[in-house]
C-alpha cells in the first residue's frame, strides 16, 4: 500500500489532506459544542470544502508544472494563495460583514481549514520538490 501511495504523489496528497481536514473538522465540531456554541454558523462546512478543493487543485496544478516551469512554481504558488483569498472574499466575507463585524467564530471557520490545508501544500510541495530535483 504505501509503495502504491509514494508511486502515486497526487493520491497520497488527497488522502493525508482528506484525513488532516476530517479530523480537524471533527476537532474543530466538538471545540465549538463544548463552548456551546452553535456547529454549523460561520459556513464552517463550506469552509472547509472550498479549502480542501483549493489545496487539492493548487497541488495538482503545482505537480504538473514541477518539470515545465520550475522557476515559476513560488509565483504559481504565490497565485493560488491570492485565489484562495479571493474566494474568501467572494464567499465568506459578506456574510460574515452583515452584523458590521467577525466573529471569532466566523474566523475560525475559514481560517482553521485553510492553515491546515496551507501548511499540508507547503510541506508535501517541498517534499515533491526535493524529490525532483536530487
């Protein structure tokens, strides 16, 4: 199994992000029914989709261009975190604006998915990178 996942770079990416997400997504449920708080304000589960589809992407992006445009990759990177806010702009932030301010709550709902997603590209991305060019 793992000799199918280190062949399969693009694979093993989805599932360590599918995993990481899921359980901070199930961290993140039970934080917010131990304060009492409402689970689902704050488009927490769009948050994290949007999120796990936006990594997923940016690394497939990333891996195609890895041998074509090395040079360009940070840039290409640099471009994909814009989308990404941008779709948090696009999304969340009118919603979370209506009542004039965000809520920690709020906050957490996109910021959480998308640290966890952002650190996981990072990572793998230098793992992938070291792997092509030694």
């Amino acid at each position: 199994m793992m000799t199918y996942l280190r062949n399969r770079p693009i694979t093993m990416f989805v599932l360590i992000l599918l995993v990481s997400l899921g359980i901070t997504f199930a961290v993140h449920l039970l934080i917010l029914s131990n304060l009492n708080m409402p689970l689902f304000d704050g488009k927490v589960t769009l948050a994290y989709t949007l999120n796990f589809l936006l990594a997923c992407l940016t690394y497939i992006f990333l891996f195609k261009q890895r041998k074509k445009n090395t040079d360009m990759l940070g840039y290409y990177f640099m471009g994909a975190s814009f989308v990404k806010f941008a779709v948090y702009f696009i999304f969340f932030h009118p919603s979370y604006k209506v009542d004039g301010l965000t809520s920690s709550v709020e906050f957490a709902a996109f910021f959480t998915p998308y640290g966890v997603s952002l650190i996981l590209e990072t990572l793998l991305l230098i793992v992938l990178l070291n792997k092509t060019t030694t």
